[in-house]
C-alpha cells in the first residue's frame, strides 16, 4: 500500500482540509487588521452600564481615536481564552475535540457504515421525506429553543448518511448547518433571542407569535426549495456538485455493499444507536430544561465523552485501540481552535478599541426622525453590523435593547416587530459572515471552502432577505 493510500485510509470525516484552513485563516487575518486600522480613524466612546451590565441610555461619552496598540492585535489570538468570555471558547474548543474524538471512534470501529447501511435500506426510497424530515427537525429545535452550535455535533452523521443516499456534502451542510442556523433566526421561542428580548420588553414570549411562525413556515418551504433545486441539477449532472471529487472519495469508503449481516455488525448497530438516543435526549432536556440550558456545551462535552468511551469499549476488542482513535479525531480537529481563536479575536479588538459603543451610538442617533420603516432597515443593518463582531445573540440583545426599546417606543415601533427585525438580521447571516466560529468548523470538517460555500448560498441568502424585507414592511403597515 502507498503512503498516498494509506493516507485516505486514515482520513476521517472530521478533518480539516489544509485549503480550507488557508484560506479561512486569511480571510481572519484581514478582518483582525481590518479592526486594528478602524481603531485608528473611530473615535473611542462608551456608555454608562448599570449593574448588570446593561447600557444607560443618554450615557455615551466620546473620546480621541486613539488607536489599539499593535501587541494586543498580535497577541489577541492568546488573550481570547482568557479575557471575560474565555471559559466559554475553552469550552467551545474542547467540545469540539470531544466530538471530533468520538465520531473518528464511531468510523473506525465501523460504526458508520453500520448504521447508514442499515439506514439507507430503510429510507432508499422514501429520499424526499427523508429531507423534508430532517429539514424540519433542525429548524425546529433552532426555532423552537434555540439551539444551533449543538445540533452542528451531528454535521458528520448527517453528511454522511446524505452521501450514501446518493446526495452529496453540500446537502449535508444545507440539510444540518444551514436548516439549523435558518430555524434559529426564524424563530418562534428561540429563548436566546425571543425570549430574552421579550424580558427585557416586558412582553410575553407568546406574544405576537403568529407572524413569527408564518416566517418559519416560508423560510422552511424555501429551504426545501432550494436543496431539491441542488439535488435535480446533480441529478442531472454530478459534476457541477461543488465537492464533486472529494465526495468521489467519501463514497469509495462508504461501500455497503460489503456490509453484511452479522452478530458482530449487530451489536455494533444496537450499541451506537443507543449512544445516539442518548445525545437526542441530552439535547430534548437541554432545550427543556431553562436551569441547565446556559450549560448545554459543557453537559454535552461530558456525555460524548463517556458515551463514546462505553460504546467504544463495547464494541473494540483492543480496548486501548478506543483512546487511540479519541486522540486521533482530537488531534484532527485542532486546527479548528486557532479558527476559534482567530474569529474571537476580532470582537476582542473591536471591544478593547472601544469603537463599538461610537459606531452604534452614531447609528441609533440617525434613527431619529425618520419614517417607521426606514428605522426598521437601519436597525437591522445596526444589528448586522454588530453580528460581525459579537455573534452570541443574548450577547448583543443585552448591549442593545436597553436603548433601542426607549428609542422604538418614541417613533411608534412596537417591540414584537424590534423583535422580529433583531432575530432576522441576527441569526441568517451566521451563515455567511467568514467571523462566525461554527461555520468556519462546520465547513472545515466538510471540506468545502469558504468560496464554495458563498457561491452555493448567496442566491438563497438573498431570497431570505427579500422574504424579510416584505414581511417587515408588513408588519409595519398592520401595526405589527
């Protein structure tokens, strides 16, 4: 066998291509410089937080643009992991590294190809339920509670259970990262995002409801769409599928054919499938349970962890073989930490530049005297532009609700359309913007570029947009 061989033997679905790395670590570097010189031509400001670190409204104080000196930006990627909010990217980091541990265990032990075989069997014919279904779950338990980066654990399973149906990695990516992100901003309870906000209002999270679940159901049937428009053109030709010949690849390791009944194969099936049914409850009782919610990483870390060790242990006869395939998916995935700490880094220098506060205060200024729908557009491109920068959406609810409800109650707008303006410019576009860390590791577990990724979503990106513009002006002119 040649080196060559025997490296696609050892490849696992998990690993981060190098191209991929490259070009999303560039990309990450600009943005970092990018900040550092903004910091130079932004005049530093800051508002007055109460004690709970929520903004005063009519506090800001401007200052000089001073600039942020040039060893914070180089060591930025260092300070991420211990600055305030470094426990949760350490946290983020090592779930990843379980995770990746667990599912190379799952490929090596042969685990995959168990249960797709038997899957495939199962759903051959039925290929179109199957996507309307798992569509549907993803964007359900975004919407429903707010969960995003734990349903994208499950990216490798659904990635490969799409290729042996006969689809290709794209589908997998548009089927869990894409539908579980579009279910997060199409939200209907979201409690990171609705049910927050609707606290700080002091509204009901039920409240207003009904346009937020016509939304969902838009977006759904817009996502299905789109991934059978993907499909009938693969169909037609396989080649214009963007991972074409890395699929190619997959497939020849997903051959079923050889896959036979045995005890062995069986066992292997009931014990990773009962692993599995653990994770999906894991993850109903996180969603239900409010009390350990804010602990849904650290809780899942813990049950992949041991889950996969057992499974592991049932099914490996050289039980050390288990700690060695762990350590290998880890060791795969580590190159996605300096991803993490790359795209954390730009908040960290926007923060410590203290630009943030002048360029929301200098928007939110604009708003004033203006129509109600104009606002609108203007809160969503503020709301946007902070998405850059800060992606964790009860993050930027905290930094700017306080102000924009006073501003909203004054030009007539009611706080379930704020609201519905904040989820839609929060939550879509954490699936194009290069700064967001779970799509630059879903696409690096993928192997699907950052470009390729673009050139496959931007048409259905726009349509959503669109979608969302019409549905404000609506909500607007109802008196939503």
């Amino acid at each position: 066998m040649t080196n060559e061989e025997n490296v696609k033997k050892e490849k696992s679905f998990t690993t981060i291509s190098t191209k991929s790395f490259l070009s999303v670590v560039i990309i990450l570097v600009c943005m970092i410089a990018i900040c550092g010189i903004l910091s130079l031509v932004i005049p530093q400001g800051e508002f007055l937080k109460n004690e709970n670190g929520e903004i005063i409204a009519g506090t800001f104080t401007q200052g000089e643009a001073s600039g942020i000196a040039f060893w914070k930006i180089i060591t930025a990627p260092f300070r991420v992991f211990f600055v305030d909010g470094g426990l949760t990217i350490i946290m983020i980091c090592l779930f990843l590294l379980v995770m990746s541990g667990v599912f190379n265990l799952l490929e090596k032990t042969n685990g995959m190809k168990v249960i797709m075989s038997k899957m495939v069997k199962k759903f051959d014919r039925k290929k179109r339920l199957v996507i309307c279904l798992s569509i549907l779950f993803f964007m359900l338990f975004g919407s429903l509670f707010g969960l995003f980066e734990e349903l994208v654990t499950l990216l490798p399973f659904v990635t490969v259970f799409m290729l042996s149906l006969g689809f290709d990695t794209m589908t997998g990516l548009g089927v869990c990262l894409m539908s579980a992100c579009f279910g997060f901003s199409a939200a209907i309870t979201n409690p990171f995002s609705v049910g927050i906000a609707s606290s700080f209002a002091g509204i009901s999270t039920l409240s207003g409801v009904w346009l937020r679940i016509l939304f969902f159901v838009i977006v759904y049937a817009v996502v299905c769409l789109f991934i059978f428009r993907h499909l009938k053109k693969i169909k037609k030709n396989p080649e214009k599928s963007y991972t074409y010949e890395d699929d190619l690849e997959k497939k020849e390791n997903l051959d079923f054919s050889k896959s036979r009944e045995s005890a062995k194969n069986n066992r292997i099936f009931k014990v990773f499938l009962t692993f599995f049914i653990v994770q999906f409850v894991t993850l109903i009782l996180i969603a239900s349970i409010r009390a350990i919610s804010d602990f849904a990483i650290p809780i899942l870390s813990v049950t992949f962890l041991i889950g996969g060790i057992i499974a592991g242990l049932l099914v490996v006869d050289e039980k050390k073989k288990v700690f060695v395939y762990l350590g290998k998916g880890a060791l795969s995935m580590l190159p996605a930490v300096l991803l993490i700490a790359l795209a954390s880094s730009v908040n960290l220098i926007m923060n410590e530049s203290k630009i943030i506060d002048t360029i929301m205060n200098t928007v939110i200024n604009f708003l004033q005297g203006k129509s109600t729908f104009v606002c609108v557009l203007y809160i969503y491109l503020l709301i946007f532009i902070l998405q850059i920068f800060i992606g964790s959406a009860s993050a930027k609810i905290f930094l700017i609700m306080p102000i924009l409800l006073p501003i909203c109650n004054v030009i007539g707008l009611s706080p379930n359309l704020l609201i519905l303006v904040y989820c839609i410019a929060d939550g879509f576009s954490d699936v194009i913007l290069p700064t967001n860390p779970v799509l630059l590791i879903g696409l690096s577990m993928s192997n699907v570029s950052y470009g390729k990724w673009v050139k496959w979503t931007w048409k259905i990106q726009l349509i959503i947009f669109l979608i969302s513009l019409l549905l404000l002006f609506l909500g607007v002119q109802i008196g939503y």
